[in-house]
C-alpha cells in the first residue's frame, strides 16, 4: 500500500455568518472528498497542543510525526533560512519576518503590506537595510533575505559570540512561548513591540539589543527609502516596517523521515518553511509547478507512486483566505482544491494501491483571522480502510468518526495502521 498524504493549511473554520452558519469544508461543494470520504475514516486532530494556536512550521513537524520537547524546537526563523537558503551556522540568529504598513502615529495597518508585494521591491528595500545598518557591536553583520509576497528572513550573526534564542518577538500577533511561535488575538491597535530576554543568560540581553537597534534603523531606513516613495506614488502599501518573530539559533538534529517510517518519503511543496522542514527531514523533493497549478501537483504527486510508498504534499491555499476572513473566497478555493486536485488525483490512482491521507496543519477560522486551536479533520481513504459511515469531510463528521481525537504526532502511524 502506497500513501499520499494531503495537509490543506488551514483548512479548518468555524461557522460562519456569510456561509450560513456553515464552515467554508461544509458549505463548499466537493463531490471528489465526498467520494474518498465514503471509502474511508474519519477523525479529528490537534496538531500540536490543547489550547495552543500553532504557526506553520511547528504544526507540519506534528503532522509527519516529530514532537519536539519545547527546548529542542530550532525556531520557525531557523527552518525558513535552511528553506531559503542562506548561510545559516549554530550561534547565528535566525528570524522569521513580515514587510508590514505602519501608519503615521506607528499603528500596524497591513501585517502583510497587501500580501502581493512585487519582488523587484521586496529585494531592493532588503538591499537597502543591509547596507545601511550599523550594530554597536563589533563583527555583527546582517542578511535580509525575502522569500514569497510579505515573508522575509532575517539572520544576525555576530562573528566570535553565539547569540541567543531566548528573546521575545517585535511582533505583535505572536508569542514566543517553550521554544514555539503561538498566535495571540489579532487587534486593531497593534505596535511593533520591544524585543526583551525572556532569560537571564548569556548574550540574551545581547542578542535583544541587537533586534531593537535593527528594527528602530529599518524603520528609518524604510521611510526615507526610494522605493516606498514610488509605492506612494502608485497608490501601493508602503513596505515601512518588518515585524519580527521566531527567533533560532542552532540547526535542528532529527532522525530522517524515512528512518521514523521504513519507508521512502518524498514531498511536494512550496513556501520556505515546507522547503526548510523537507530538508531537515531529508524529504526527496518533486517540482510541480507554483502555489496552484493543483492539477500538476495531483498528477506529479500520482506518478511519484511509481518510485516511493509515501509522499506529503502541502497546499497552500485556504490559509490566506482565512487570515484575510474571507469565508466566501475559502469556501471558493476548497472546491478549486477539490474539483482540480482531488479530481485529478482519483483519475490518476487506483485506490486498491493507493491510500490519500487528507488533513491540515491547524484551522485558521475566517472569523478570528488567524490560527486557532480548533481540532482538525483526517481522512484516512482507501479501499483497504475500515469504511465508518462518513460522507462528507468537514468538522461535523470528522467529529463522530470512527478514528476519534488524534495527536498531530499520530496521525501517520494511525493511518498506517487503517491502511495495513
């Protein structure tokens, strides 16, 4: 038996009021889920913790079966520098940022700045802040490295001093807590915020001078930049700030993906920290196409069945519509997803050889606009899985599936064992 295992990011939701009092998984039409759902089990997951509202990277290690013990966790900063590639060595700090738009009086308007940042300005604002930094520490430098839209890494190094993780994030809208990065409340009044130690050890209080003096000379350096004056000029989101979050400073050690299953695993996927956490994972990688070409994917995905027994395929999609609360426009995305992915992956497998695992990393509610804590569904699908009776996958049937409540840590091997 071969597995293809689907985390739709943020998938998850709440009733909503624009759907009816549906979530976006109930409302939309998906007759190819459908199908899967009645050859297979459903259950319910909790990606990484009861009453913790994970970030991304966190969520998928839990989801492909690695729970870290809070003081092991790299920092989501470390795996998307490893994902983007730059230079990354132990004692480095590793960040992970957002372009954000700050109004006159410094309020947070956009955390994301549009979201569809051109990267011919993304990289020339970066350039900029490299060049022009100056650290009160000797030997430190710094890389600004921006990746996909808003996202951007930032990493400090310090040469002759290794610099600590152990300090608070400039942004607002998540905490730092055991090692993790957890969504808090999003505001209307949200400030960047002082980066702080959160111990007293050494090169914490360091390490935290040297966040605030990057943050307090970006600012400047964002506001009297060219480019932002062009963006003005076009009626465009200025790229005034990066808020700051996830600190890391050593490379995760963790056992290979396919010593944890005795199996081959590949992956698809396509943001930096996905990237970063195949790597980590010694994950073999397939190209299919950008964030949605899903038919490409689908049909990538299939073939590689050819070759390996597992593979882990991340879409994107419904997360953004999530963050922006757009039920409307995530619901619209779900049946994409269905209608191209799902439809194509049934057309290209037969489902007496191939099991499709279908879950997601955490729920990102319309209403809250941001993660949550909410349980997930999973879908284990086949036609050696023990049918319960499901019809459809949303929350309500994964809620009274035969599968129960899962640990994200769970999912894999449980789905294995359905499967076997």
């Amino acid at each position: 038996m071969k597995i293809i295992y689907v985390l739709l990011d943020g998938v998850g939701d709440l009733p909503h009021p624009d759907l009816n009092g549906k979530t976006p998984l109930d409302f939309a039409h998906t007759p190819n889920l459908d199908k899967m759902t009645k050859n297979g089990a459903m259950g319910e997951v909790i990606s990484v913790g009861k009453g913790i509202a994970p970030e991304s990277d966190i969520a998928v290690f839990n989801m492909l079966g690695y729970k870290f013990q809070h003081a092991e966790y790299a920092g989501r900063g470390v795996i998307e520098a490893i994902g983007t590639g730059i230079d990354f060595k132990d004692g480095d700090l590793a960040l992970r940022g957002n372009f954000a738009t700050l109004d006159d009086s410094g309020i947070i308007v956009d955390r994301r700045a549009g979201r569809k940042i051109e990267k011919e300005d993304a990289l020339a604002i970066s350039k900029e802040i490299e060049s022009k930094v100056k650290f009160s520490e000797p030997g430190v430098s710094v890389v600004v490295a921006p990746t996909i839209g808003h996202r951007v890494v930032v990493r400090i190094r310090c040469e002759g001093k290794s610099l600590s993780s152990e300090i608070t994030n400039t942004d607002p809208a998540y905490a730092r807590v055991d090692g993790m990065g957890i969504a808090k409340a999003v505001g209307d009044y949200f400030k960047i915020e002082r980066c702080l130690p959160l111990k007293d050890i050494p090169n914490a209080a360091l390490t935290a001078t040297l966040v605030n003096e990057f943050t307090e000379q970006s600012l400047k350096i964002m506001k009297e930049s060219a480019t932002n004056q062009k963006r003005k000029q076009d009626g465009k989101k200025l790229l005034n700030s990066i808020l700051l979050r996830d600190a890391g400073n050593h490379y995760p050690k963790v056992v290979p993906i396919n010593d944890l299953y005795s199996m081959r695993f590949s992956c698809i996927v396509d943001m930096p920290v996905e990237i970063g956490i195949a790597e980590i994972l010694k994950m073999k990688t397939f190209n299919a196409g950008g964030l949605t070409d899903y038919e490409e994917k689908a049909q990538v995905a299939a073939r590689a069945m050819e070759t390996e027994n597992a593979i882990y395929v991340h879409l994107k999609g419904p997360d953004e519509f999530g963050h922006d609360g757009d039920a409307i426009g995530k619901m619209k995305n779900i049946e994409e997803i269905d209608r191209r992915f799902f439809g194509t992956i049934l057309d290209n497998i037969d489902t007496g050889k191939v099991a499709v695992v279908v879950s997601a990393d955490h729920s990102t509610p319309c209403i809250n606009k941001g993660h949550s804590d909410d349980p997930v569904p999973v879908l284990v699908s086949g036609d050696s899985v023990k049918k319960d009776g499901s019809v459809r996958y949303t929350e309500m049937n994964a809620k009274i599936g035969s599968i129960g409540l899962l640990e994200g840590a769970q999912v894999l091997k449980t789905a294995i064992q359905l499967i076997k």
